[in-house]
C-alpha cells in the first residue's frame, strides 16, 4: 500500500493520465486506478471529488451530465487542451523524480 502523502501527491497527474484516456465518470476514475495499480493505491469518493472539482475549477478538466446505459445520471470527466499541457508538464517532472530515486537507490539493489 502506498502512503497517504504519497498518494495524495499523485491524484493530479494520475486523474489527468487516466482521463487522457477519454470521457469518463468519477467512480469509474477510481475503479480504473485500483485496477491500473494493482490495489496499490485505492481512493475514496471523498478524496476524489474534491479534486476532480479543483482541475475543473482549473480548466484543466471539464464535465457534463449524461445519462448512463443503465438510465443513471452521471458526471463524466474529460480533459481539456490546457489539461493535456498540463499533463505533459507532470509527467516530466514525475519522470525527472524517478530518474533521480532510481540513480540514488540503484546502489542499495546490489544489496537486495
């Protein structure tokens, strides 16, 4: 399981990389990172929504009522151009971190 603060530094650029994906809806956002991370890293309704209404709020992602196959009303996802920037911008600076831990603990693997 991953740490909070940990997991909660990466909803931006994980919500922006599964919606880069297409138009999704909140709960399915969080089924897809369960399922995407193995049940690594599990959110709650709780902690989604804030966010998704942050990177709205931001423009970074937009929403729309539908009518779901089942006749449910539901709030779909979708990201913006200026969201896809910013998931550029993310990932590079998600990779630049790697890069740098992986150069720092690639001495403590031969140990493993």
């Amino acid at each position: 399981m991953i740490s909070k603060s940990l997991a909660a530094a990466s909803t931006k650029p994980v919500i922006l990389s599964i919606l880069a994906g297409g138009e999704i809806y909140g709960y399915q956002i969080i089924h897809n990172m369960i399922e995407i991370s193995g049940g690594t890293l599990e959110w709650s309704e709780g902690t989604i929504y804030p966010v998704l209404h942050r990177l709205e709020k931001e423009r970074l992602i937009r929403s729309q009522w539908k009518i779901s196959e089942n006749g449910r009303r539901r709030k779909y996802y979708r990201l913006t151009e200026l969201g896809q920037q910013e998931l550029e911008k993310e990932r590079k600076q998600w990779m630049s971190v790697n890069a740098v831990l992986s150069k720092l603990w690639e001495p403590l693997a031969s140990y493993d």
